[in-house]
C-alpha cells in the first residue's frame, strides 16, 4: 500500500524547524516520519500562528465549543433543554456538498471515469498550493488524527486531516474515534489518508494587518480534490460538512472506493443494521440508498411487527470485505452521526429525536425563544423564532426556518437502538444487501435478485429524485448507480466490475441483494406504502427469504422475485389490494422507456460498462417483451380479480399478500 510521503505536497521548501512540530523527538507519540514531515510542510505553506495536536478528549472538546461561543461562531442552547449543545449557522453559500466544485485528480481522465470531475495532479496541486498560500495566517491549524473503525479492526483505516476549522475539530471528534489512540496506531510503517482543509480566511493579510472573523468563514473559491494514487485529499474554501469533514465522503468513499478496488473489498454509502427475529436470530443488512432517501431513519427503524427489532450499526456508510472465513465482512467506519435535520420527529424517527438530546452540534436549524432547535417536520411551528441565517421568522415568513440540509452530528453512543456489533472491531458478517431509491413510479416495494450479477445490475440502475443533500433541482430524477454517483473515486463502469469480482470471490457465500422502494405514489400522488416502522414488514420477508433454501415465499416477475401470496405480513395494514397491486405493478410500457432511457445511460458512461451488466438490460428486456395494455380503470379496480386478468404471475402476489 502507497503510505503518504513528503513528495506529495509538491512544495519545494525543505523543513525548518517549526516550534509546535516534533522534529523526529515524536513527543506526541508520531511514529512515523512522513507525517511529522507533511505537518511541517502543511504549516510552511500555510503559516498558521500555532500548531495543535488534538487529543480527542472530553476535556479538548469542551475547551474548544465553549472557545468558539465566546467567539461567536457557536451558539450555546439552553444546558437544561440540550445540555452541551450547540447551533452553528453557515453563510448561504455554503449549505450543501458541492458536487461541481469535488474533483478526482487521478493520473489520467479515463481513470476518473466520465462522472467525476477531473484534474490532472500536477495542475490541481499547482493551483491549490497557491490556495492554500498563507492561508491560515492568524489561525491555529488543527492535526487530528483518527480511526475510521474501531482502532486497530480488521478493517479500519487511520487518517490525519489539518484544518484550520474548530467547527470541524469538533464535528471530527464525534464522527471518527479522533486523537491521541488513533494517532498511536500510525507506525513508522503504517499506510494513513492525508487531507488538508483550509477555509481560506486568514486573520492576517499579507502586509500583516488584522483582518476581522466572522461566524462562518469560508471563500467564495471552493475546491474539494481527491488525489487517489496519493492518498490524500485537499478541501478548500468550504467549512460544510461532507466538504471540510474529510473522513467522511473524501476518505471512507471516493479515496475508500479506489483503497477497497486496489484491495478487493467495498467502500459504500450504505446504512448496516442488526434484524432479529421473534425466534431470536439476527440478520446483518446493509443498504445503499442516495443522500436524503431515508438511511437514518431505516437504520433506527422502530418495527411495527411484534416481536422484531432493528439495532442500529451505521446510517451513512459501511466498509465490506471478505472474511478469512469467505463471508462478506462490514463496519461502520464512523463514530457520529450528521443526520439531515428536517422531517425528522417522535413520529417518524424517536430514535433520532433522543439522540440529539445531548452533545450535538445543530446546523443551520432555527432557535427557538427559550434556547432550543426547531426544524421543518419536528412538530407545529412555534409562533416565532429566529431562522437558520439568524432572522426574525413566523409561519408567515413563507420561508422554511431552517435549511432543507440542515444537519445534527451527534456520537453514535448515544443511540438508543445501537447494536453492541458497533463496537466489534472486525465487523459482522452481512446476510443481505438492499438498494433503494426515491421513485414515485416503476419500481416496487421489493424484489430480490435472482443473482449477484443481478443485483450488481440493481444497483447500477438505481434512479432517485434529487433530495436537498446536493446543488440541484430538488424532485429532478438522475441515475445515482448504487447511492454512489457522487462518491465513487474512480471510473464507474470500472466500479461495477469490481462488484462482480468481488462477488465472484465470495462465491455461494455472497449476500443476496434486493431492490427496495418505500416511495412509490397511486395515481392521486398520495405514497401507496406506509413505510417507516413499517418497512419491518419488507425486512422480515427479506430474513424469510435469506434464510429460505429455494424460492419458498417468492415469485418471478419481469423484474426478479416478489412476495408469494401470503408471504408479505401486510396484517394490521390499511393497505386496500389495489394499493398492494400497485406496488408491486410492472407497467411494461413505462419499463420499456425506462430500459431505452438505462441503455442511453450506459452509453454515457462508455465502454468500461461491464458485459454482464449490459447482459442483464438485455435479458430485462426480453423479460418484458411486448408492453401489456394494463387499462388505469382495472388497475384502480385493485380487487385481486382484477389482478388476475391482467397478469398472472402478479396476481399471485395481489390477490394472497392482503390476507
Ligand atoms: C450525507 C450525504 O451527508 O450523503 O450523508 O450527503
Ligand atoms: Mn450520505
């Protein structure tokens, strides 16, 4: 493996001493040269006034929140309402994860792949260099060391980011296991993720004049570029999360994904969770769904079905890799939470809901009167409040208060529903794995793959609406193959093989994949599907058929298999048959447009798109044959009758699963 060494910085100085860097004493317990060297560096083109070591302790992260409250950069909630909380507010600008200003500087363009935007290596580090000149004059530059997993796991990973954000610091040291145990783990020898982070606002201009703080410093000039032969990530300009936490979607997905290729195993933006069941026995699952699509809220999911429970091991990505005994392996590889604040409630997650009531960090939320966090969907507005940019607001405002992507971090310890298998430093072996997305039309509740070639086909195909969580149009479709459009460091056809070889790997010990969809609507706009605690009942069939032997409580359709008569527990549910049938609808014709408009973007992605997974769009096809003139009055009729008349394999599921 590449370990990051001096010759990356492409900074010519050699290294003076600088008081605060340990020159080869390791004071700090630095075992290895080529980070004691890259910190030097950093702090000679940047020229921060000091240099911190961060500890991660208790102590450090109460130190610097109350540092920045007196700063101003940190609202402190009321301690008897959210004891050690606080509400960060970013400029306008600054709101999202920046997909066009996010950049793959692979060697070559072909190998970032047609998604991603590309740099060659020596431009971006020529222009960023000049960035990141002098940038953090006047300001502390931050080293924080940190384990992405359990310290010293099967999987885990170390990394070492500078910033000169506190806001960051602190967010890192409740999203990784941050500081000094982490930092012990880099040997001389041992391979670490460098990022450096700057929000380009120094405090001192060139002709050493001071130049005032504000709030939220950040410059209009953002950049967050990935140099996967490196290693390394250096992120520009933006203080917001995915942008400036650089463990999060710089390392455990786009530098992780071309890591987990070189190494054969899965760096994926996927929730992993523990099912038991009434008798006791517990299933892994990890789901990929894009940003916004509902992974929190399934990975704390409170089921509606007696005796079933879902345990909480991570919301936003988990590391996969073959175990030495063939199964497939997965961590979390985060400690935190940064959960999208809006729409979140007792109702609809109280998992979440109990989680932020302690040690959390709010961003972008509105304040209430008496020195508490309210967001869209949390409950009635109150009467008033101040909104998210720092503004007198009433529901009269015709404006949201808080921003669509406003966001808590908060430590993963204090989830309530969180599995013990969290703190297993090799992970748990993964039973099932679900892809889902956003889809008003097309694709039902589930359907489980008939193969891992299959299922690699599942997730490439993966289409959702746009959520708030990037730039864009929220509502608009895009294809977003396995939740990863935005993470994958490398080509993406190139992506899907390495699926295939994995799974080729792992062999009859690969996981099964389903397709899952909580977000499909009738013809009156309204979801057909209850979803939420609910979804238990899609995961237990999902356990049913994992520990099934044959095809027992499943059927073929035209798109894989599909709950049996009887097979979906829908008992309880106010759920009419039409609504059932609905959901698991193939309308060949709009099947057919959805394969043309698949193979148009397979030809966008050129020719490293695998021949297996074109394969499977051709066998899709042939599957759907002629389209069926499926009339709207007998498909709202929705009596299981009716079912029956239009087709004959769905009418196993629309006339048995009601019962
Ligand atoms: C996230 C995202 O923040 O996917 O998790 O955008
Ligand atoms: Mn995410």
């Amino acid at each position: 493996m590449t370990t990051c060494t001096a010759d990356h910085l492409h900074t010519p100085v050699p290294v003076p001493p600088y008081p605060e860097v340990p020159q080869g004493a390791f004071q700090h317990g630095i075992a290895n040269q080529a980070l004691a060297d890259w910190v030097a560096r950093i702090a000679l083109l940047t020229r921060p006034d000091e240099i911190v070591w961060c500890d991660g302790s208790d102590e450090e992260w109460h130190r610097m929140t109350e540092a920045m409250v007196q700063a101003g950069s940190l609202i402190r909630l009321d301690p008897g309402l959210r004891p050690d909380s606080f509400l960060a507010r970013s400029t306008d600008d600054d709101v999202a994860r920046m997909e066009d200003r996010t950049f793959i500087c692979s060697q070559t363009e072909s190998q970032a792949g047609p998604t991603n935007n590309w740099r060659a290596p020596g431009s971006m580090h020529a222009e960023l260099d000049g960035l990141f000149a002098e940038s953090m004059r006047g300001r502390t530059m931050y080293v924080v060391p940190y384990s992405m997993g359990p310290v010293g796991g099967a999987i885990s990973q170390l990394g070492v980011q500078i910033t000169d954000s506190p806001y960051v610091v602190v967010s890192l040291a409740t999203m990784t296991r941050m500081g000094t145990e982490a930092l012990r783990e880099i040997g001389p020898d041992t391979p670490w993720v460098a990022g450096v982070h700057s929000v380009g606002h120094p405090l001192r201009n060139a002709d050493g004049t001071r130049r005032e703080d504000v709030a939220w410093p950040s410059n209009p000039t953002k950049y967050i570029a990935h140099f996967p032969e490196e290693r390394a990530i250096w992120s520009f300009g933006s203080g917001y999360g995915g942008n400036a936490l650089l463990s999060k979607k710089c390392f455990a997905l786009r530098i992780g994904s071309t890591i987990a290729r070189d190494e054969g195993w899965l760096a994926e933006h996927m929730l992993l969770l523990k099912l038991t069941d009434p008798s006791g026995r517990a299933f892994h699952i990890a789901a990929a769904f894009p940003s916004a699509c509902g992974k929190t809220n399934l990975a704390m999911l409170r089921p509606s079905l007696p005796g079933w429970s879902v345990e909480t091991i991570g919301d936003d990505i988990a590391w996969l890799r073959p175990g030495p005994d063939g199964r497939l392996w997965a961590i979390n590889p985060e400690a935190g939470i940064f959960g999208v604040a809006p729409g979140t409630s007792e109702a609809t997650n109280p998992v979440a809901v109990d989680l932020v009531r302690k040690r959390t960090i709010f961003t972008n939320v509105a304040l209430t009167e008496d020195g508490d966090v309210w967001w869209e969907g949390k409950s009635e507005p109150p009467a008033h409040l101040i909104d998210w940019q720092g503004h007198y607001w009433t529901p009269a405002s015709g404006l949201p208060a808080a921003h669509p992507n406003a966001r808590f971090t908060a430590p993963l310890t204090q989830c309530r529903t969180l599995a013990d298998d969290w703190f297993a430093a090799d992970g748990v072996p993964v039973d099932a794995i679900l892809f889902g997305g956003r889809r008003a039309s097309n694709v039902p509740l589930v359907v489980e793959s008939t193969s891992w070639e299959h299922g690699v086909f599942m997730g490439a195909t993966i289409s959702s609406e746009r959520t708030a969580a990037q730039e864009g149009t929220v509502g608009e479709l895009r294809h977003d193959p396995f939740g990863m459009l935005p993470f994958v460091g490398y080509d993406m056809g190139d992506y899907w093989q390495h699926w295939l070889d994995v799974g080729a790997a792992l062999g009859d010990r690969a996981p099964r994949i389903f397709q899952v969809n909580w977000f499909r609507k009738g013809p009156d706009g309204s979801f057909l599907w209850p979803g939420f605690g609910d979804n238990a009942r899609v995961l237990a069939w999902i356990a049913a058929r994992v520990s099934a032997r044959d095809t027992a409580g499943a059927v073929e359709s035209e798109l894989g298999l599909i709950p049996a008569e009887g097979a979906l527990d829908v008992r309880g549910l106010d759920l009419p048959n039409r609504s059932l049938y609905a959901l698991f609808e193939v309308d060949s014709a709009a099947w057919l447009e959805e394969c043309d408009e698949i193979a148009a973007y397979f030809a966008s992605l050129g020719d490293t798109v695998p021949a297996a997974v074109r394969a499977q769009l051709v066998a899709l096809r042939e599957r759907i044959g002629e389209p069926q003139s499926h009339s709207a009055s007998s498909r709202e009729g929705g009596s299981a009758g009716t079912a029956t008349e239009t087709s004959g394999r769905r009418a196993v599921v629309a006339s048995g699963v009601a019962a």
